[in-house]
C-alpha cells in the first residue's frame, strides 16, 4: 500500500502532538458537515459580508503568485474571484467536493507542513484559517518560510480577549468550541508573527457585519 504525501504528513503531525490531534480532528470533521453545501457562514463564499470587505482590503496588495492557506471548498474562494486562476495556489486538509470541485490548483496539505521550497510566493492569505490549524505557530513559521523577502502576508483573523496562549504540546483538554481547538488574542498573535521577521504594515478591526481584524505584514528583506 502506497502512503501518500497527505497521510504521511496527518501521521508525523499526530505523532508531534498527539493529545491536540485528537481535539483538532474532532473539529475538522465538524467544520467538514459545516461547510457542507457552501453556507454563507463558511467565510469565503457568497453571501458572506466580511469575505466582501476582505476582498476589497486586500485587492490593492495582491500580486505575483499566491498561496491561500487554508482556502477552503468552493470552487474558488470569494475574495480571489477577480484574481488570475493561473496564479493562485490553495492548500487545505479538506478534499475536494465533487459538487462543487475547485476551478484553481489546490493540494490537500497542512498548513504545518507546506509542500513548496523557501521563497515561492509573493502573497500568502489566510483567512480565517490560522485558528483551525492544529499548531498554528508552526503554520506561521510555513507561511513566512515560503514567502520572497518583501512578499506580504495577508490575514483576518478573529480575536478573543484574555484567550491564553496556545501551545499543542499542552492543548487544552477541551476544545474552544465545536469549531476551534483555540482562540486568537491579539498581543501573542501579534508576537508569533514578528518573531518570523513579518512587518505590520496595516491593520483594521471590525465589529459589523462580523468581529475581525484584518492584516498586511511584510517580511523583512535580507
């Protein structure tokens, strides 16, 4: 029997943190039945105020090629609709649906775990992605390894006030909610991105239509 990449990488992620592991596939298979059918919860799709206002922030920074982390199950994430197909790259731990199969190249990996050499991309998203990750300051460390010196990172993320820093070496030994292992707040967020040398370029938060914090980072040349 042939392993594949995907199975490999479900099982050294496991073996790396495996009382976390156990929460976190309790809510993928959650978020699976969720976005079934592309409601408009799901936040990338039609319907979706916020997936609107994050298009129209980040049209102005995107360029070259991108890599949406996380991107999702629709055949082509709402906020990349305008953008060339050629230059889009997804990656999710989602398989395809066949009712509504992707229109752009996505590859079934862990954002843990990105399957591309250092300095591929020149825009890397995640959109509401980051708290799903099962570590996700290793997903951080992935994102700014592949992206080129000056490459801009962009994310919307929700944060959670007083939410305690997240370690999946020592998870919680309950999930956050049926949805997420944890929650974001914004200092130690804030932190883990600047430790892989990204740059706050911008930020903007949001009560309406959804509580949000939308971000531009750089990463440091040299």
């Amino acid at each position: 029997m042939t392993i594949t990449p995907f199975a490999r990488d479900r099982h050294r992620l496991q073996a790396d943190y495996p009382d976390a592991f156990v929460l976190w596939e309790q809510c993928e298979r959650e978020n699976a039945r969720a976005y079934a059918g592309l409601p408009a919860s799901e936040c990338s799709v039609d319907g979706n105020a916020m997936a609107l206002e994050f298009k129209r922030i980040i049209a102005e920074y995107l360029r070259g090629y991108v890599l949406d982390v996380g991107s999702g199950v629709q055949p082509v994430p709402l906020y990349l609709r305008d953008y060339p197909p050629h230059r889009i790259w997804g990656v999710d731990p989602l398989p395809d649906d066949p009712a509504h199969p992707r229109t752009y190249r996505c590859i079934q990996a862990f954002a843990e775990l990105l399957p591309w050499r250092a300095e591929v991309f020149d825009t890397v998203i995640a959109a509401t992605s980051l708290d799903h990750c099962l570590s996700p300051r290793r997903a951080i460390s992935e994102i700014a390894r592949s992206l080129r010196g000056g490459g801009l990172f962009l994310c919307w993320v929700r944060h959670f006030p007083d939410a305690p820093e997240y370690d999946p070496r020592d998870p919680p030994a309950m999930p956050a909610d049926e949805h997420h292992v944890f929650h974001f707040d914004q200092p130690w967020f804030e932190r883990w991105c600047a430790e892989e040398r990204l740059i706050l370029w911008a930020r903007k938060e949001y009560t309406s239509p959804k509580i949000a914090t939308l971000y531009v980072w750089s990463k440091f040349r040299g």
